[in-house]
C-alpha cells in the first residue's frame, strides 16, 4: 500500500513539474543537443539550414559550415552567421518556421563571392628545409625556388585561420563589408556616399537631413538630395567644385596635386612653372614666345644674343662691356674713351684700322705706321712720311727720305 501511494506520489510530482516549470520540458526535450547561436548587433540573424559539425570547430569559429582552410580559394566561403547541431541519433525536434535574415543573407552573398586574397611568392628552397643536409627539388621557375602561398597586397591573415587571407580597409567599413582593399560594399538600408562611406537611409536616417512621413530624405540648408541615389543629402558648393570634392556648403576639398585658391577654387600644383601656366598637377604650358628646356620654359629671340643672353621674347641682355645696337640689333663693345683710327672690339679695348699700331701708352689711340721709318720727318699717315722744317723728301716715291736742304 505504501508503495503504491508511493509511487502516485511520484507520478504527480513529475506532472506537477512539467506542467508548471515549461523551461524543465524545454530542457528535457533538448537534452543531449548542444546549440550555439551568433547574435550579432544588427538584430537576430538566423538562417535555415541545419548542419552538422562538431563542438570544438562551432567554438573556435561560430560559423555553420567549415571549409578546411586547405580548400579555401574564396569561391566556397563560410556563411557568417547561422547555429549548428551535434551528431545525434535522436528524432529531430519540431521547431517552428525559422526567420531568414535579410542582412545576414546579403553578408553570405558578399562574402561568398570574394576574392581570395592569396598570392604565390618564389622564395629559395632551401630557406624551407629544416636541415641543411636535406636535398630537395623545387616547385619554382627554377629547382632551388619555391612558390608559397602569401597575401596579396592590400590583404593581411585572418588570425583565427592562417591560410585564409582578408582585404585590409582603412576605416574598418561602418555599416558595410570590406570585399576589397579599401573598397567597402553597404549593408541593406544603407547607401554608399560620395566619400566612400556607408550611412543609413530612411527610414533609419538620412545623411545631412531628415525623414518624412513618407520615409524620404528631406535636406537641410545648404544641402541637395544625391541626384544618383536620392536617399542622402550631400553638401551644396556654388559654382560648384572642379577637381575636387564638395565637403561641407560652399566648402571644397581639393584633389590630390591641387591646392585652393584664393577664390576657393582648385587649381594644380606645379614644382616651378616660370613664365608659363600650371594646367595639371606637374605640367607646365609654356606663355607664348617661351619653349620648354630641360623642363624649363625659356625665352625664344629669332636672332641669337651674341655677347648677352635672351631674357624675353626677342629681347636680349648685353653681357658687362657691352652696350645694346639698336641699328645693328646686337650687343656691341663698349669703350669709355672712343677708339682713334680704330674700333672697339671689346671693353675699353681697341682694334686698329689696317696700316695703323696701337699706341703704347695711349690704348685707345692708332698711330699710322711707315714700315721703312721716317728719319728726319715723322709718320703722318700708313707708309706716308713728313719732313720736319730744314728737309725735304727726295729720291724714288715710296722710298722717300728727308734730306737736308
């Protein structure tokens, strides 16, 4: 009798238990399946397909499936959210419709059709051996080099699976997914801007705006709707922003290679840009009347400077000792004192006339000169001589000489 109320006594306890206690029935009916789920901030992203891996890969990597790091190439990639269930020989458990998450698809799609990232690297084979002893042939252009496996530029090493390789952005890609070095691809309900970045659209927000009852961007002051995507408001410059971007009303960033003006425009920059126009970043157009030499542009006189240097168009500059012609168009000596029976070949420096020598101490004075002498007379002109008071010539002419009278 006593065990027989016993055991009513039990039987009601365990009714009791699970009708009062439902989270003990959801234990038990779970029991021996082991899940784990992966809410990320976005909201709860859960997707449909139930696969089977073990307790160790789902802690390591919170993902669904697993492809071995080996086969990785970027053509089968992991889904990034979703649970999975241990082995289990038990009957699967009624559950009810699952909710497939728009954003968390859109991830798998993205991801899923990424690049690799890896590269192949020829390194010396022997900087893979262990021992130095060891003979080995290389897989390389040549036997002592090796191809490895590397991450391409703009990639770095995922640091929970070695082999796979992931793109580097340099803002991380708020609200987006990096799918490129610096390239970043918006998450739903969100649009990428001008500047590269991913912002939310109405009905979350609206970039420089606000939302109207009709879930569209209504812009503030000194702001336009994006005319491609008409769900931001982007700034508004007046007459607008040549090479360069609008960043705030009225306010432009240039490009790189220009700077702004004192009118607020971009205009290019150049190292050195004299006597000609800076039209591109590094390139100068030279004025007109000026070539370029040696990058330079120069001055171009259609009658060479002879003593001076062109310093403009067909305008010359006498070096020192030389005066400017205007009648000849050429730099001619200068001499303080004017040359005698002579003309001036140079700074203070005369050149005698033909049957003319350059007086020893008068430098800007020609004296005639008879090469035979002039005995008792003096040389008044080339090869003419004459006779001082008290003589006269005589003899053959041109071998004339004074004699006394």
């Amino acid at each position: 009798m006593k065990s027989s109320s016993g055991s009513r006594l039990l039987v009601l306890a365990i009714i009791c238990l699970v009708q009062c206690f439902p989270q003990a029935q959801s234990q038990f009916k779970t029991a021996g399946i082991k899940t784990r789920q992966y809410a990320p901030p976005s909201g709860n992203l859960q997707l449909s397909s139930n696969v089977t891996e073990s307790n160790q890969t789902a802690h390591n990597y919170g993902w669904s499936t697993f492809v071995p790091a080996e086969t990785y190439e970027g053509s089968a990639m992991p889904p990034l959210y979703g649970h999975y269930v241990q082995p289990q020989n038990t009957p699967p458990v009624n559950r009810g419709p699952e909710v497939v998450d728009e954003i968390a698809l859109f991830i798998n799609k993205t991801r899923s059709s990424m690049a690799s990232g890896v590269c192949y690297k020829e390194v010396p084979t022997a900087s893979l051996l262990r021992n130095s002893g060891d003979k080995f042939i290389g897989n390389g252009t040549t036997p002592d080099m090796s191809q490895i496996q590397v991450c391409c530029e703009g990639y770095e090493r995922n640091p929970h699976i070695y082999r796979r390789c992931e793109p580097i952005c340099a803002d991380d890609c708020p609200n987006g997914i990096c799918t490129a070095p610096n390239t970043c691809v918006c998450i739903p309900g969100h649009v990428r801007t001008t500047e590269g970045k991913c912002i939310s659209t109405c009905p979350l927000g609206c970039g420089n705006g606000v939302c109207d009852e009709h879930n569209e961007c209504r812009c503030r002051d000194g702001y336009k709707l994006d005319p491609i995507s008409r769900k931001y408001c982007q700034p508004e410059c007046n007459p607008g922003c040549a090479q360069g971007h609008c960043v705030a009303p009225n306010k432009c960033e240039c490009l790189p290679g220009y700077r702004q003006a004192a009118d607020g425009s971009c205009t290019p920059v150049c190292d050195r840009c004299d006597n000609g126009k800076c039209t591109a970043p590094g390139h100068c157009t030279c004025n007109t009347g000026y070539l370029k030499v040696a990058g330079n542009c120069e001055p171009i006189c259609e009658q060479p400077c002879k003593n001076g240097r062109c310093i403009a168009p067909d305008t010359c500059e006498c070096a020192n000792g030389f005066d400017w012609d205007r009648k000849t168009g050429q730099c001619v000596p200068h001499c303080d004192i004017p040359c005698l029976n002579g003309v001036c070949a140079g700074h203070n420096q005369c050149e005698c006339k033909p049957g003319y020598i350059l007086d020893e101490h008068q430098r800007n004075i020609c004296q005639p000169h008879c090469p035979q002498g002039c005995p008792n007379g003096f040389c008044s002109a080339p090869n003419f001589c004459i006779c001082r008071p008290g003589f006269i010539k005589s003899g053959i002419k041109g071998r004339q000489s004074c004699q006394a009278i």
